[in-house]
C-alpha cells in the first residue's frame, strides 16, 4: 500500500496511510500498527496511532532512517488494501457523566448557540456514540468523533484550568479529560471515573479504535461511581458493537 513517510525530529517517523479524518482510515491506521507489532523492527521503540499516521520512535544508533523506511515498506508491500478493515470486534464503553451545574459551566452557552434546551444538547451528547480515532495532548486523552450535530467553536479564551473527567466539546468532538489541564473547549459535564491512572497495570480505559456512549446521571449516582472508582471497585460496562461507523449501536 501506498504511504508517505515523514520525519519528526531526529528519532521518530510518521508514516502516513492518509490524509482525511475518517474512521474507515483510523481503522487502516489501526491494522498498519497492528502488522508493524507483528513484525517488529530492531530498534524501534514505540508505536503511536494518530488520526492518519503511524508514529515510530526509534533509536537511531541502532536503526538508521533509510533502513527504517525501508522496513516499514516490506511490511506494508505485504499487505492487501481492502484486508485493512477491523480485526475483530469494536468495543464500546459507556461513560456516565454529569451534566449539572457545579462542572456544565458552558452548558448555557451551548445551548444558547444551538437555540435549544440544556437537556435537548445533552440528549445529543447522550445519543449518539463517539469513536476513538487517537490519544494525545496529554497521557490518555481521547479524541472522539461523531456526526452529532453540535458543531461549537473553540472558546475564543481557553480556561487556564479544567478538572480531571470534566467532559468538554468542540465541533462534533468530545474529550473525557484525564488529568488537570487548560482547555479551549466547552465544558458541558463531568464523568466521576479516572479514563487515567498511572497506578493500574494498564493506566488507560480508552483506546484507539474503541467507542464510547455516553450516559446521563444524577449527583446521587456521581457521587457514588466515584467513590467505586477511586477504590478501583468501579466495574465498567463493555459490550461489543453492533452495526458499522457511526449507526446505532445499541
């Protein structure tokens, strides 16, 4: 198959399977990842997914980038461009989130720029599911995509501190935020579990390629899912996905 490869600094390389963001090219991302783990490379270190790339950090002492490129290539000569599909069922995680006013500061806003209700946004946040297409930006955070139709702009001055689970959107896109950071996007909730934790053998809960539903809880139910989740007694409700893209799934 067909890639570009493009260098980020002096030990990383992205190879690039497209150029538009689509969840049939994060998937071709998926499976390109997923063969160069099968077929691993001296001196490659780590594989990150991004919505149209592979990124390959290498040791360079180790590797040279000619010899790289040219790894890369055999594995991808190997492979059929209509076999770049799923592997596998897609999994989806249900989220619970909060959407009251002590974290929904910009649920007004929100709703104010649609012209609807607060709970007619929130009945779009809640009923449509989001695809995971990559993390970034900070350990563990979800970009996830939808064709809901709130389509917000970025605020024009970005909170210079937005708590850990507040649930923020921007476009079509929503974020689970995983730790304290700023933040440019609307905060419309908050989700009482920790998508990050450094302590657990696997530090996160969302992944590339799986999706996530969110759903409407009150502070009663808040209040206790995170009191679950800090004693790692939460159990997280993960089933598979039915039907294709962005259908319904339930």
């Amino acid at each position: 198959m067909d890639a570009k490869f493009l260098i980020n600094g002096d030990t990383a390389i992205s190879v690039q399977i497209a150029s538009e963001i689509s969840i049939e090219n994060s998937r071709k991302v998926n499976a390109v990842k997923r063969a160069l783990e099968a077929n691993p490379i001296n001196g490659v270190t780590e594989l990150l997914p991004t919505y149209c790339a592979v990124m390959l950090h290498y040791q360079p002492h180790i590797i040279r980038y000619d010899e790289l490129v040219d790894a890369c290539r055999r594995v991808l000569d190997g492979f059929d461009e209509n076999d770049l599909g799923v592997q596998g069922p897609e999994m989806v995680i249900e989220i619970p989130v909060y959407y009251g006013p002590e974290w929904a500061i910009d649920l007004p806003e929100v709703a104010e720029f649609h012209h609807l209700s607060e709970q007619e946004i929130i009945d779009i946040h809640t009923g449509y599911p989001f695809y995971t297409y990559m993390l970034g930006f900070s350990p563990g955070h979800p970009y996830l995509g939808s064709e809901n139709p709130l389509r917000m702009p970025r605020r024009a001055v970005p909170r210079p501190l937005v708590e850990r689970g507040c649930v923020v959107v921007m476009n079509n896109q929503s974020v689970v935020e995983p730790i304290d950071s700023p933040i440019g996007w609307n905060v419309i909730g908050r989700a009482p579990i920790r998508i990050f934790n450094i302590e657990r053998e696997d530090p996160f809960r969302i992944k590339a390629g799986m999706w996530v539903q969110f759903r409407q809880i009150d502070r009663a139910e808040y209040d206790q899912i995170d009191r679950l989740d800090a004693a790692g007694q939460y159990e997280y409700k993960i089933y598979e996905k039915k039907g294709d893209a962005y259908g319904d799934h339930r």
